[in-house]
C-alpha cells in the first residue's frame, strides 16, 4: 500500500530519464487523455505543432497539480496536465533567443503536459536551473509561480515583515514559505502537526495545528496573510493583521467592505496584470540557483500510471 501524498511534496509523471538525440519529431506521440467522467488513458495522438510564439518541447517529466484534476470533467478528449519539463525539440514561428536542445520548463496550456511532447508559449518559458532535476524542475510552474506573484506581485513583500502563511505545507504554501524567507520576512504557517518537521525544514518560524489550535490565539498585527487554505479564512484572518497590511488570496476574493473596515488591503494574484509567466519563472529559478529554493519531489508515476497519480 503506498503511503498517502504529503503536502508540499510533488508527484510526477516522467518518460524514462534517457538522453535522446536531436531528430525531427515523429508524428505520433503517446499521450495522457482525459475520457468521460475525467478518466484517463494513455492514447496515440498526433504531435503538437507550435504556433508563432511557441516552442515544441520533448518532455521529461510532468507535475501533477489539483487543478489538473478538477479541471478534467470540463476538457474530454484533451491531454492532461499543465507543468512541464523537458527539452526543446522545435521552435514555432518568430520564436527568438532559444535553441533546439535546451533544458527548459514552463506552462503547457496550449496542448497539455502529460505527453511525450507537449507545446509552450514563450511567454510560460523558462530555463531549467541547472541544479535541479527534470523531475524536480517540473514541481515549479504552478506552485512556485503562483507563491511568487502573491508575494512579490500582489503583496509586495518586504524584508522583516511578519508573514502568516495558510495551507503552509501545501504546494503553493511551501512554495510561499520559501520565497517568503529569501525575502527576509519570519514566517508563521498553519498545516496540521504532522507537516510541522516538514515545515521547520523549509524556514517557517512557528508552526500552528490548525487542527488543535485557533492562529487567532497566537497571531497579531501581522505585516501581511496569504491564504491557500479556504475561503472561510479570509474572514478569520482579517483581526491578526495590522491596519495598513495585506491580505492576499488564492481561494477566493476576500470581501472588498470587510477589508475596508478592517483597514487592510486585499488582494488576489492576476495574471492578466504585471509581470508574465516567463519573467516569473525566471526569478524563481534565479532562488533556485542560488540555494534559497528547494523542490520536493514525493513519488515518480509513469504515464501509464496517471490516474493512480
């Protein structure tokens, strides 16, 4: 019996960790597609072509995401998966300043990562920091990214702030927990006791039981609260931070008036605003290399094995 996914720690599906010569793609590929009912199935698909602004990239490995599994009722007869790592095979139209062979990972909206070769828009790219693996290097889009532009995008985090961090030993949470701390700020976070070995490891400062303890009783006037957790918290979390401070959520907007009265600022990460994917992913990679990050890889599936994953 396997033992079950601890937070904060990434599942992976890989392709078998071979150098592969350059050579034109075939024009088949085997690929993860979601059925009814969101069952998946390894299939025979056509290989993806990229469009100006896109790169074709030979995949190594895949993160599996929450989201790739609530979103799969909604994308029959697509390829799961958005994380991805790999290798460039081939560059669409107009694509400058990248090479055919380079390690790289990114955002694989277009087609769909859990394939032999999947397709990424420059604007989603980033190199793969050379200390880590393709597995590893495939944890970082969604989680990392999305840490990193609540923080530094939305909350604008600063040295020596106090940051209380919900869901802290959650993807994105041990994500934040990290960025968080290269950031200079000390760092409460809420997981269940279990995690708290885990979290002390990555640079939380205190740990709170969520399960056991109310943060309320231990939390106040702090500079700025992200929340990964549940909405309900938003709420709740609104009398433990500073007037003046922030609250940033992935869960759901807090309540513009309750923030009002509250006299903080709220927030959530925007996309369509402020820096692209790209340049993100760059930052984050830029803390890998130099030791301020750290990827946590749980267990490797094969595609085969996606669904179990």
């Amino acid at each position: 019996m396997r033992s079950p996914l601890r937070h904060g720690l990434a599942l992976m599906l890989c392709l078998p960790a071979v150098s592969l010569p350059l050579a034109a793609a075939p024009e088949k590929m085997q690929a993860v597609e979601i059925g009814e009912g969101g069952k998946l199935s390894v299939q025979t698909r056509p290989v993806p072509k990229p469009g100006a602004g896109e790169v074709l990239i030979r995949v190594r490995a895949a993160g599996v995401n929450p989201v790739d599994w609530k979103s799969a009722g909604r994308r029959v007869g697509l390829v799961a998966g958005t994380d991805v790592s790999g290798t460039i095979d081939a560059l669409g139209e107009g694509v400058t300043g990248w090479r055919a062979g380079e390690a790289v990972l990114g955002f694989a909206r277009q087609s769909g990562s859990y394939a032999e070769y999947a397709v990424v828009n420059v604007n989603s790219l980033a190199r793969k920091p050379g200390s880590l693996t393709f597995e590893e290097a495939a944890g970082i889009p969604i989680a990392f990214e999305t840490a990193y532009r609540a923080l530094h995008e939305t909350a604008k985090i600063a040295n020596g702030q106090t940051v209380l961090i919900h869901g802290a030993a959650g993807g994105v949470g041990s994500a934040a927990v990290q960025i968080a701390r290269a950031a200079g700020a000390r760092v409460i976070g809420t997981a269940s006791a279990n995690h708290h070995e885990f979290l002390r490891s990555i640079g939380v400062d205190q740990a709170i039981d969520y399960r056991t303890q109310k943060f309320e009783d231990f939390v106040k006037q702090a500079d700025l609260v992200l929340n990964t957790a549940n909405s309900a918290l938003n709420s709740r979390s609104m009398p433990v931070i500073r007037r003046g401070g922030m609250l940033v959520s992935i869960v759901g907007p807090p309540e513009t008036a309750a923030c009002e009265t509250a006299g903080i600022r709220c927030g959530s990460p925007n996309r369509a605003t402020g820096a692209s994917n790209a340049e993100l992913l760059s930052r984050v990679g830029e803390l890998v290399e130099a030791g301020k990050l750290a990827v946590f890889v749980e267990e490797i599936f094969s595609m085969a094995d996606a669904e179990k994953a």
